[in-house]
C-alpha cells in the first residue's frame, strides 16, 4: 500500500513537471486574483484595468495591425544597439580583461561612464544621430553594452592559470593564439551572460529610446506617445505585458539555445 | 505561512490602490513651468491661495510642476490633484477615459510660435514642404493646431512634410542640432531657440488658428460636488491673479522667472514676442475647445462612442456666479 502511494506520488510529480501544469496552474492563479481585485475591489478601470478588458484591448490592437508593426520596429532598434553593444563589449572586454596596462588606461573612463542612466544620453543622441533608428539605437546601445564589457573582462581575467601554462608547454605561445584558443573559450560562458544580461537592460532601454521622436512606430513610441497622452491604461498594459513576454522570449532563447547547445562542454557544473 | 504573506500582501496593495476619500485641508495644484499659466505662480507668490482658502478650513496649499500636460492629468485621474493649470487638450483626453473634473475657467489664448532654422526661407506655408517639423504630440493643442493650420493652407500633414512627436526640451536639441528643420512649441520654448540663435519665430498660432484656447482652469468633480464655496473662491483668486498680470507684465515675468529660475529678460523678451493673452472667462474657449474634442474624438474612433459635450467638458456656472454678484 506504502509502495504504491509512493508510486502514485512520484507519478503525480513527474505528470505536473512533464506537463508544466504548476506553471500552467500558478498564472490561471494569478489571472483569477487580477481579475477579481479589478472588478470587485479597485473598481476602476483606470487604476487597475481588469484581465477582460487587458484581453479584448490585446486583440483590438492585434487586428489593428499596428502592434506588429510596433514590436518589429522595436526589435530594429533592439537590433541595432544589442550588435554594437556586442561587438563593442567582447573587443574592449578582452582586451581590458587580458592586458594589464588596457586595464588601467580603460578602468577610469568605464567607470564614469557605466552608472550614467541610458536617459540622461538622450540629448546627445538627437544631437549626433538625429533623429533615426540609430539615435534610438544608440540608447539601446549604452545601456547593453557595460554588461556585456564587465562580464567579458570579468571571463578574461579569470582564465586558469593551469589552462595558459598547459597551453604554453604544448607549444601555444603567440598571444593571438592563446586568447583564440585559451581564453576566448574559457571566458565564452561570462561572455553569454554576459549578452543574455545586456539583451535584458538594453531591451529595457527601447521604451525610453522610443520616446524622442526617432519612428512612428514602436512600442515605446506607441506606450508614450499615443496611450500614455490618451490616458489608455488597458492598451499600455497590454504594451507592457508585450514588452516582458519579448523579454522572456529572448531570455529563454539564451537560456535553452545558446547556453546548452554553444556550452554544451561545460558539463560538469552545478546548475 | 506563504498564503498568509501573498493574502497579506495583496491586500496591503489594494488597500494602497482604492482612493480615499478624505476632508479637504490641503490643496493640491497641478501646474507646468510656462508663461502661459503666471496666474497661479502669481496667487501662489503672494500666498493668495493659502490666505483666502484658510477660511474653508485649508490649511495647506502645495504646487505640482509637470513637464506636460499628460502626466499632469494622469496624477489628477489617480486622485493626487484637486486642480490643475493645464493645456485644453489632456484634460479633454483624461475626461473621454473617465476623468470626474470639468473645465470652471480659462487661462490663456493663443501663445505658441512656429520656430524654423535660420537657413530655412520662409515666405508661406508652401515652404514648409519636405521640412521636419518637430511638436507635441497627437491630440496635444500644437499637433491639432499645426494640422489644422497646414490643411487650411492646402497642405496634406502626414505626406506633403513631416511631423515629429517630441517634448520641448527635446525639440530644442533637435532644433539646435539640426536633425529637424522647425518646431512648433508654446512660449517661452520659441524665445529659447531664437536667443541661443538656432532659429527665427516664424508664424504666431493666432495667425495660424485666432484666438484659439490654450490653457485652462481644471477642478475636480469632488470639488465641484462636494465643495462648491471653494471652487468659486479658487476661481476669484485665479480672476483676481489674471488680472493682476494683465496690470502688472514685468512683476508677472519677475514671478515666473523667480519660479523656474529664469533671466527676468528672456521671459521679458517671451512676453513681448508671444500672441498670447491671459484670460480668466471659460466662454472664450469654449467653442474652440469643443473643436479640440471632436478631434481627439476622430483620433480615437474606435475607442470612443460619442464626442464629449459642452456640459460634460465645462462647468462654468461658479464663473457666471462670480461675475453676476460683482457686476
């Protein structure tokens, strides 16, 4: 009897994990108090617009056409300044984090640099861009690229020394070819997390990049000038449930594809 | 233990959600840093406000700065204000999304300038063609009137030239730096850009749309409902306030430069460059404003299921009052 509860219960378990039925459970859950404190307690759609009316704005907006239209332009931007930011990133990374004196000529200047907020770069990037999807870029650009950089070189600077003497005694001496085949592979899983934390800040930085005029279309675009001026509180919601579900989306591909497939080596950790 | 957290947790957010409704001791004013609204910054300088409400039992009186109309009407729709100096425009929009404020009395007329690069020629419209126009955005009083304005000339706004949608401060760096040809923004922006010599006024709004309403006197309907002995002394300080500027022009640019922290001579210079005029009777804008409405209206065909009324926009009976006991 004891066995076969046992057996029930590891079954149970392993139906609800297989199924993603908790996952599946815990946001029917959350749907359930949204929508019962929305229409039974704030009472207000302008407070706090019901799950219903988040639903129905959802699917007036998606068969509008302009939400497409939104989070294509805003991918473009995403796009733009997460490329930069990357190849940026990685080449000022390494070479901070390899050589000693990069390090302490680049140190100062990222420093300053780093805690600025993306916002506060909004003038100037009217000002040296314009206004085009590179201006907006560019915001994309300075709020994903420090992660990236601090992660690279934070992967560089810790590269086994084991690694390097190895490499040296098996005949690997010329500098290149130690980064190529020594460092750059042992920093490769910083360097991941790296462009998996930036995708995140940066696309944090598209709704801001969008503000200023850059497009006329785009989720930030659309967020601030056209619902946040109307005061449409059910399409913004909609706009900012978008927005997380993008970042999800975006995450778990990092998660899923590049960190399992690219580090598929790196086996024996704890996670 | 968990449950007990969520449940406390969400009732902890509802409680902080759900307005409450409290007696009236602190007044909460709404207001932006332009010329276009002196009248408040002038009642409040001379503590107008504070002293003539104290006899309503309001012992505190506290302004607001908002860089623009929207946020200033999304604090009023969340309850954080009680009145506001704002643009006809946002509280036309909060109202059709379930705003209880109307309207009580008008502010100023009129006040914005068209700005374009001093290499660009201008003669007439015409020659705005293929330019980039930077405003506020659609659905604010520049976007309407600039449109209007373009269409009267025969000009098509969304093919023949383009407009972009920005905030001030962000049209001035445009302006400045080139990546648009012209701006179209309320006083004192346009005196701003022509001082720093990054460009020309060029069309006053009034010669683009006359007399049309610019900003107004907003009440909250709890107010209007619940306190109406207040809503007619706020509207007597904001006569008495309008008129006082009108008396008074260069102490009025003294307030507002010591207010936002200005050189007395540039809002002197704003003053008398801008065609705009202070008023105080909501009957003057009152036909232009519902103008406004239908175009919001027509912006947002899909959203709303009628254009607002004069009687769901404006109350001016507290004015009417006013005015009939003193005459």
């Amino acid at each position: 009897m004891t066995q076969l509860t046992s057996l029930l219960k590891k079954k149970i378990i392993s139906f609800l994990k297989k199924k993603r039925i908790i996952e599946i459970f815990s946001s029917l859950v959350a749907i359930g108090i949204w929508e019962f404190v929305a229409d039974f307690i704030v009472k207000n759609e302008f407070i706090l617009p019901s799950f219903s009316t988040v639903a129905t704005a959802f699917f007036d907006l998606l068969s509008s056409g302009i939400m497409v239209m939104d989070v294509l332009t805003s991918l473009l931007h995403l796009t733009i300044g997460l490329t930069i930011a990357t190849c940026v990133g990685i080449l000022v990374g390494a070479i901070t984090g390899w050589f000693r004196v990069a390090d302490r000529v680049a140190d100062p200047i990222i420093e300053i640099l780093r805690p600025i907020p993306p916002l506060a770069w909004i003038p100037f990037a009217i000002v040296w861009l314009h206004l085009t999807h590179y201006a907006a870029g560019f915001i994309v650009f300075v709020g994903a690229v420090f992660p990236i950089l601090v992660n690279t070189y934070a992967g560089f600077r810790n590269v086994p020394k084991i690694l390097v003497d190895s490499a040296e005694v098996l005949g690997c001496t010329k500098r290149h070819d130690l980064i190529k085949a020594v460092a750059f592979p042992s920093a490769l899983p910083f360097i991941t997390t790296g462009i998996r934390i930036g995708t995140g800040v940066g696309w944090m930085c598209v709704v801001a990049a969008e503000m200023f005029g850059v497009s006329k279309s785009g989720l930030g675009y659309r967020i601030f000038q056209k619902f946040y001026s109307f005061h449409q509180m059910d399409n913004l919601l909609v706009y900012m449930i978008i927005l997380g579900l993008i970042a999800l989306f975006l995450d778990s591909f990092f998660r899923f594809y590049i960190e399992e497939r690219l580090l598929k080596w790196r086996k024996e950790t704890v996670a | 233990m968990l449950i007990v957290t969520v449940t406390a947790l969400v009732i902890a957010a509802v409680s902080f959600l759900v307005p409450k409704n409290q007696s009236l001791t602190h007044l909460r004013i709404g207001y932006q840093p332009s010329t276009h609204q002196i009248a408040h910054m002038t009642a409040m300088e001379k503590e107008w406000w504070r002293e003539s409400l104290a006899k309503f039992g309001i012992n505190e009186v506290s302004d607001y700065e908002f860089p623009s109309g929207p946020p200033e009407m999304q604090a009023m729709l969340a309850g954080d204000l009680d009145i506001a100096y704002v643009g006809a425009t946002p509280p036309i929009t909060a109202i059709y999304e379930g705003l209880d404020a109307k309207i009580v009395a008008g502010v100023q007329i009129q006040g914005s300038h068209l700005v374009l690069r001093l290499e660009v020629d201008y003669t007439g419209p015409d020659d705005l063609r293929g330019l980039k126009v930077a405003t506020f955005p659609p659905g604010s009083i520049q976007d309407t009137v600039l449109r209007k304005w373009l269409i009267d000339n025969g000009l098509d706004p969304e093919n023949d030239l383009e407009i972009v949608a920005m905030g001030a401060g962000e049209a001035i760096s445009a302006i400045t730096a080139g990546a648009v040809d012209g701006v179209f923004l309320p006083h004192p922006s346009p005196v701003v850009i022509e001082l720093e010599g990054s460009g020309r006024m060029v069309v006053g709004s009034g010669e683009m749309w006359l007399n049309h309403t610019c900003c107004c006197l907003v009440v909250s309907g709890r107010l209007i409902r619940e306190y109406p002995d207040v809503v007619e002394q706020i509207i007597r300080i904001h006569i008495n306030a309008t008129k006082y500027n009108k008396d008074h022009p260069d102490e009025a640019a003294e307030i507002y430069a010591r207010k936002v922290g200005w050189e007395v001579e540039t809002v002197q210079y704003s003053l008398d460059t801008w065609d705009g005029y202070w008023v105080s009777d909501p009957r003057i804008g009152l036909n232009v404003t519902l103008e406004y409405a239908q175009v919001i209206y027509d912006l947002n065909k899909t959203r709303y299921d009628r254009v607002l009324t004069e009687e769901e926009l404006f109350d001016t009976s507290f004015y009417d009052s006013i005015i009939e006991k003193e005459t």
